[in-house]
C-alpha cells in the first residue's frame, strides 16, 4: 500500500436504471470525511468532514426500493455542501449506521455534541426588532 493512499471504510457507485452501478458518481467514506466524485474526464471531488454532520435522512422511493436501493440525505455545517444526498446504493441502511458509527467517533474525539452544532441565538428574532415594545431606544445603543 501507498503511503499517501486513503482507507475507505465503505465505497459504492451510485445506482442507475434497474440498480445497476451505471453511473460516474462514486461514494467513499473514510473514518473521517465523507467524499463524492463526479465525472469521467475532469472529476470533482466534494468533501465533508464527519463531525459537521448534523442530521442524515434515509429515503427509499418505490423504484429504488424494487432494486433493492434507497439514498441518504446528509445535512451538515460545511460552507460549500449544506445538504448532501447520496443517491441510490444498496444496502442503505447498514450505510447509514455506518456514518453514525463514525461520525460519533469523531464527535467523540473533538469533543462535539449535537447542542454544539446549533447557532447562538441571544434570544431576539432580528428579523423582527421595529417595534418590539420591550426595547428601548437606550438599550438598542
């Protein structure tokens, strides 16, 4: 093995017409990222780490169903990927344990929990300050 090879944990492609891998798209989990590359002659490669996973969701539609496929949609506090879904691969859910299986030991390793992923929020909606009859002119400055 490489020196500068990556360990996948699971891979899969995602699946196509009757649940065959016909597809460019490749998913890769590692013990620390989730990755997803696109493409045949320029390839794009799309990382998220573990731990800015805040909540996944599993689907299985009926036709992916029928193959034996579902998809999961990850939801995470990444800047460039806030949604991601991982389209139709067999045996969704043992995938989906498995991101949890990870993501808590990254969690546990940066010591991170689900209350730690939320926004401070100091109590006022923003959106809403003109008129807010508890509020002063002198408490605003």
């Amino acid at each position: 093995m490489k020196k500068d090879e990556i360990q996948y944990v699971w891979t899969d492609k995602k699946r196509t017409l009757f649940g065959l891998p016909w597809s460019f798209t490749r998913y890769f989990l590692t013990e620390t990222k989730f990755i997803t590359r696109t493409g045949f002659f320029s390839i794009d490669e799309d990382e998220i780490d573990l731990y800015k996973i805040t909540d996944k969701k599993m689907r299985k539609p009926f036709w992916q169903r029928i193959v034996g496929c579902g998809s999961i949609i990850i939801y995470s506090r990444d800047a460039d990927t806030p949604s991601k879904e991982i389209h139709c691969i067999k045996n969704v859910r043992q995938v989906s344990e498995l991101i949890d299986k990870y993501l808590n030991i990254m969690r546990d390793k940066y010591g991170i929990r689900g209350r730690d992923m939320m926004g401070y929020h100091d109590g006022h909606d923003h959106y809403d300050e003109i008129g807010d009859p508890h509020d002063s002119f002198d408490d605003q400055y």
